[in-house]
C-alpha cells in the first residue's frame, strides 16, 4: 500500500474512532468506556511496519497502538496472533485491516474487548463466509490471483 493510503487510513481510523466512541456515549445503552486502542493488522504480502506511517498519526491522537505481526503461514495461525495482541489491551478495541488482513479480523471481532472492525482495501466477509466463498463474488483476474494466494497458503501449513 502507498504511503498516502497509509496516511489517509491513519486519518480514518482516527475519524472512525472519534465517531464511534460519540456514537457509544450517545446511545441509550449503559455507557461505555471510550476506545482507546487500536490494533492494526497486515495484509498478507506485507508485515507489522508497513503501519509504520500510521501509528504515530494515531499515538498522537492519544491512542494506544499494536501492530500484529502475523506469520502469514495460514489463517488460523494469523487469527491466534491477532487475538494473543488483543489480549494485552486494556479494554475496548477497535480492530483495524488492510487486504487479507481482512479476512483475520473477521476471526479474530468476536472477541468480547472488541468495540468494532475497519477494513482498509480488505477483504470482508460476511459472518459464517470463507475465502473461497468470497472470492466467488470477484469477478475476473482479482479472483484468480486471490485464489492462488490461498492455494499458496493451504501448501505452506
């Protein structure tokens, strides 16, 4: 992803969480604690740094900040690093994707700290959806060459 992606998904993430956290002080529901971290998960052909223009764009916001660093070496071993970082938040959390990335939060929102999920150019399923499903909804080369990734990750396990 681009620098000016990166930099303009700070921004959003940032806008997103003023938003929600409004959102939550206005319901009628019980009040919330306000979300104050923010975990930030790879795409697949990437690692942990490449967050690394957006993080203090967050930090400065006064935000608490974890980069995953997935091992990319299948699904569920991406969803467990996502949930072992999100572990270590000290309540709410908003859980934030680029590409594949995507398909990890999915797995890895239904935790209870979780306040919300935003997929940056990534890969949404819907609840109960797999990959392969996804993909059918793509039409032309973006399926193919999403579905060789998979095929690449199913060898690699």
């Amino acid at each position: 992803m681009k620098l000016n992606s990166f930099v303009l998904a700070g921004f959003a993430c940032a806008t997103l969480l003023s938003a929600t956290t409004s959102f939550a002080q206005d319901s009628t529901a019980a009040p919330s604690a306000p979300i104050k971290n923010v975990v930030l998960v790879h795409g697949l052909f990437a690692d942990g740094s490449s967050w690394g223009k957006v993080i203090p764009l967050l930090q400065a916001k006064g935000l608490h900040v974890t980069a995953v660093q997935n091992p990319t070496t299948s699904l569920d071993a991406d969803v467990d690093a996502v949930k072992r970082a999100l572990a270590q938040q000290q309540g709410p959390t908003l859980l934030v994707a680029h590409s594949y990335g995507g398909m990890v939060i999915s797995q890895a929102g239904d935790d209870p700290k979780v306040a919300g999920l935003v997929y940056i150019a990534a890969r949404a399923p819907d609840a109960g959806e797999d990959y392969p499903a996804l993909t059918k909804k793509i039409p032309g080369r973006a399926r193919i060459g999403g579905a060789s990734v998979v095929g690449r990750l199913r060898r690699a396990v």
